[in-house]
C-alpha cells in the first residue's frame, strides 16, 4: 500500500518537474545558443514521458504472480 502511494507520488513529482524545467528553458533563458535549448527541451519532454508512461503502468491491474513450480529433488 506504501510502495503504491510512493510510486504515485514520485511518478508526479517527475511530470511536474518536466513541466518546470521546459518552462524555465524555454522562456527565461531566452538568449542561449538554441541547440542547448532545443536538448533541454528534448530532456524536459522526456521526463513528462516517462512519468506518463509511468501513470500509465500504474493504472493497470496487478498481475498475479505464477506459483514456483519445483522439480523434487531425488536422493
């Protein structure tokens, strides 16, 4: 119940700071060179990715894992 409410929170904390990083990239560093800008936009668009990606994981139903199925150990 933890881990699920953590991995929530991490995977949020990820989109939002994607969603900074591009915003403070894109608009307050106006005068850099625009391949750099263009790389932290790509870095930005990634993190919102992977946290979409994420959410999306985490929406699914778990799956039950298989029983271990073990040869018998012959003496």
């Amino acid at each position: 119940m933890w881990r699920r409410g953590l991995d929530w929170g991490a995977t949020t904390l990820v989109g939002v700071f994607g969603v900074l990083w591009i915003g403070v990239v894109m608009f307050a560093v106006a005068e850099g060179p625009m391949w750099t800008r263009l790389g932290q936009g790509l870095f930005g668009t990634f993190l919102i990715g992977w946290a979409l990606h994420k959410a999306v994981l985490l929406l699914r139903p778990a799956r039950s894992r298989p029983k271990a199925r073990h040869r018998r150990v012959k003496a």
